[in-house]
C-alpha cells in the first residue's frame, strides 16, 4: 500500500460523446465509477474523488469533493486534487479507463522523485488522466488558468517541470495487452470494453 502519495479520481465529466454518465455504466458487473475507486483503493492508502461543481452528488466511502474552480475540465480536477491532498504527489485516473492495472500504477509511482510529473504515453498520445504530478505542478496550473489555458498537455511542455514520460513499449512489459490504457469515450468503445470481460463475471477474458 503507497502511503506517500494520494490517489485521485476524476468523476465529473459531462459524457457528451457516451450521451449518458459514464461513471454508472456497468462494464461486466461493475460501473466503471467502482471499477477505478476499487483499483486506486487496492494501490493508495489515501484516495479521494473529485467531481464538478454542478455535479449530482456522488456516494462513496472515500472523501467526495467538488471542483476549487468551476468549469476548468480535468485540470481544474488535478488542481483540487493537489491543493487538497496532504501528500506531495498524487496520481490522477479518470473513470473511463475500465482496464486498470493497479501494476503499472505502482510501477509509474516509483518514478516520482526524478520528476514533477510522470505521465504514459500510448500508441503515441500522453495520457493525462493516467499520470503522476507533484505540488510543483500548482503555480503552473495557476498561472495557466490565469491564461485560460485549460489543456492539461500544456503542462508538459513547461520549462520549470521535469516531466517523465513512461512510453508504451515499457508499460507493455506490465500489461502485454495494453488494456491499462483503454479509454472509454462512445458507445463503440462500450461494446469493445464489454467484449473484453466475461458478461458473468466481470473478469477480463
């Protein structure tokens, strides 16, 4: 169990592409919302959830809170995640990705000390919502909001961050499938994700 940083779910998407909360989708006998709390719980000591401010309320036996600042997407989620957490890093999932490993978190966290943030990169994309950031992150997700720049990619490029990028060739040799990196964004993608679980079960095939 990783006591030293602190795992943050982001729940308070809008879904337009689903046309429906994609936090109460069932992908095998779970919704993806207890899908990813169970693994952050499995890995973290300390997990809390953030949703949007104008978010229906949210049950959890974890901590719930909502947006600092309204209306910033996921990087107004990151940014109440680390303002809030008591630890110097926190590791950020949304809850679209079905498939996730609780291996490759662990194995992203072990990177912490040497960068401000630690993010996997799949099938050539970063992946901002499967990642690690440090509280050196805050003054630059200020200053960005001061720009209204709300493109968590931006981070990346920041001159004052050290930033880790875990390519896909080296998250491979955790999870030789790939399912980890799944996100889940239409209903194409539902039926592909259900396709990959036993309907009666909830276990990968």
């Amino acid at each position: 169990m990783i006591t030293d940083v602190t795992g943050v779910l982001l729940a308070g998407g809008k879904s337009r592409r689903m046309g429906e909360d994609k936090r109460f989708i069932r992908v095998g006998q779970e919704t993806l919302f207890n899908r990813s709390l169970t693994v952050l719980r499995e890995v973290f000591e300390t997990v809390c959830v953030v949703i949007a401010q104008d978010s229906p309320p949210l049950q959890a036996d974890v901590p719930v809170v909502r947006d600092l600042i309204p209306d910033c997407g996921s990087l107004g989620g990151l940014y109440t995640g680390l303002r809030l957490a008591k630890t110097q890093h926190i590791f950020v999932v949304a809850c679209d990705m079905p498939f996730l490993s609780p291996d490759v978190i662990r194995h992203m966290v072990q990177l912490k000390d040497s960068a401000d943030i630690v993010i996997s990169r799949w099938a050539i994309r970063l992946q901002p919502t499967h990642a690690l950031y440090g509280r050196n992150c805050l003054p630059v997700i200020e200053e960005m909001m001061t720009l209204h720049n709300r493109k968590i990619h931006s981070m990346v490029s920041h001159p004052s961050l050290r930033v880790c990028v875990v390519p896909e060739v080296e998250i491979r040799q955790i999870d030789p499938d790939g399912h980890s990196m799944f996100n889940l964004n239409t209903p194409s993608d539902l039926e592909q994700a259900r396709s990959v679980c036993d309907p009666g079960t909830g276990i990968e095939s």
